[in-house]
C-alpha cells in the first residue's frame, strides 16, 4: 500500500480543541508531523518561539511572503498567519502525514493548490462549551472572546467545503476518530496510483507467462 504523506488540514472554532487534539495525536501516533506556522501575533504566557509558532514582526512576515516562503497566509483577527514552505515539502517527501492546523481561508487556499488535501473540520458539540473554553482558557480578554465568537458564526459557514467533521466531545474518542479517517485515506484508489499500474504490469506480464 502507498505510503506517500497526506497533507491533512485540520480547522476549527478557536477554543475547539485542536491545540490539544494534535498534541495528543503526535503523542500517540509516529506518522504524523504538525507544520509550525509564522505569526504576527504576539506569544501568549507559556509559548516559546519556534514550538507553537515563529513569532515575527510584521515587516519580517512581510518579507517571507514576498519571498515566497509561505504555502499560504491569512490575516485573522487582525494578525497574519502562514506556513512555511520547507518544512512541510520535506515531511511529505519522507513519508509523513503532514497537518497544518490552519484557519479556513488558508484551508481554502491550501486545498485549491494541493487538491489532493484533506479537509477536516473540528467542532465542539454546541456554542455554549465553545464560549466556556475560550473564557476558562483565561488567555484572552472579553473583547478578544467577543470578536473570536464573531468569526467562529463566519467560519460555521464554510464548514460545507470540508471533507470531515470532527466532533471534539471526548478527546480521546476525537483523537482515535481523527487517525482512523487519516490512515483510511492512504487506501483511497486516487492515492495509489503508483501500486495500481504495478499491479496490473504484473498480472499482464504474469499472462504473457502463460
Ligand atoms: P491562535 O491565535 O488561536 O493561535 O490561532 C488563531 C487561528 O489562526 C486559528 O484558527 C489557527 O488555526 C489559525 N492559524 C494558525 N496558523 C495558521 C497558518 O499558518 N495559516 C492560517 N491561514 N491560519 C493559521
């Protein structure tokens, strides 16, 4: 079976989760590599530069698109956010299944470059545990809860052009639900191109034998 890295993208409602869905993903599994993306937005207590996110300047983060460094950007929230390029190539050409943990317009534009990308969307099961999260999260201030409830109604919106939704009730429900679609995908006929015309040289050949 084809063991070529899928690139996976996982979006979601701030506060659904996906920081510790991944966390835990990578803890249990070894296939996975989780992209680090680049940000203008300022670390939060407990973040360290190039573990969560490479913090930069705006103007840094300015340069690295107009070089071309980053698979995708978008500004959330008043901030930018990308995906540096290397990492990502690297990964997937050895053989991991790369995740970007990316909001929805770089979904969008990562699965418009790379069709072969597999959406999936986590959601907790209703509104109100998404506002308890954000505020027990104790990070963010009410004005920033407010304006991420905002954008959690846009982003419901678009939730139609992904290929799964996670439902992030019980985490480890979430996290072995997460690896069974992701490991079900490397069977799917579009992705084994390769083993497929091998198979059928061999059948033909194995005729010619006869
Ligand atoms: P946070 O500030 O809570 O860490 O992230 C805010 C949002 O930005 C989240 O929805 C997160 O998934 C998204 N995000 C993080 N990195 C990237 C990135 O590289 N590109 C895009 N488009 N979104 C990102």
């Amino acid at each position: 079976m084809d063991r070529k890295g899928i690139l996976i993208v996982v979006s979601g409602f701030s506060g659904a989760g996906k920081g510790t869905l991944m966390k835990e993903l990578l803890k249990k599994y070894d296939n996975y590599a989780l992209s680090i993306s680049a940000t203008t937005r300022k670390p939060r207590e407990g973040e360290t530069d190039g573990k969560e996110y490479f913090f930069k300047t705006v103007e840094d983060f300015e340069k690295m698109i107009a070089q071309d460094e980053l698979i995708e950007y978008a500004k959330y929230v008043n901030n930018y956010y990308g995906t540096p390029r290397v990492y990502v190539e690297e990964q997937l050409q050895a053989g991991m299944d790369v995740i970007l943990e990316i909001e929805i317009q770089g979904a969008l534009k990562v699965k418009k470059k790379f069709p072969e990308t597999l959406l999936m969307f986590v959601t907790p099961p209703d509104a109100g545990t998404l506002k308890s999260r954000l505020v027990g999260r104790g990070t963010e201030t009410m004005d920033v809860i407010e304006s991420r409830m905002k954008r959690a109604a846009e982003e419901a919106e678009g939730m139609d052009a992904y290929d799964y939704l996670l439902i992030n009730d019980d985490l480890d429900t979430c996290v072995r639900e997460m690896h069974h679609i992701i490991q079900g995908e490397h069977n799917r006929v579009f992705r084994n191109e390769e083993f497929m015309s091998r198979i059928k040289d061999e059948l033909k050949d194995n005729l010619k034998g006869e």
